[in-house]
C-alpha cells in the first residue's frame, strides 16, 4: 500500500490526490464498515487485513482519521472480502 501510486484511481471519498503521506487504516469493523458506506469512487472496494502495524504509530488526519505515516510492504497485507458496495452494508 503505496499513497504515492495513486495515479488517476480516486481515493474512497472522490479525492483525486493523497490526502496525507501515508496509508488510512481501520481498526474495528465499524470503522471499516463507515468508510464503505462514503464510498465516492462509483464502484465496489475490497477490504484488506494489515499485520506488522503497530497501532501507537498510527497518527491522525486533519479530518481525524487514523493512517499509517509511510509505505505497507505487499507481504504485509492480506484480502479479506472484495466487491463490497454501500448497498450490501446497509
């Protein structure tokens, strides 16, 4: 998980660039389950499991969610469930 690969994929809300220098994570399922429901990108969004992260590293946005200031390693992540749209969490 790389911010800086975006490219012209839009983030979750509709962001057409990084909203900080690192990677948004959740640490509970409702907050996962929240940012499914914001989905601004006009398609379905899958969720992945990170391992290696340790939680008092996570700092917090200026809208005041956590991320992870820098890069997750490929082999540090894991799917977990793909193709979730707003609809099929309400």
């Amino acid at each position: 998980m790389d911010w800086t690969r975006m490219g012209a994929a839009p983030g979750i809300a509709g962001s057409r660039r990084p909203e900080v220098e690192g990677v948004f994570l959740c640490a509970e399922r409702w907050e996962a389950d929240w940012f499914i429901r914001l989905n601004n990108t006009g398609g379905p969004v899958d969720i992945w499991a990170v391992e290696g992260v340790e939680l008092d590293l996570l700092q917090t946005s200026p809208e005041g969610f956590r991320y992870f200031p820098g890069k997750i390693d490929a082999r540090q992540v894991q799917l977990v469930e793909q193709d979730l749209t707003a609809a099929a969490e309400l």
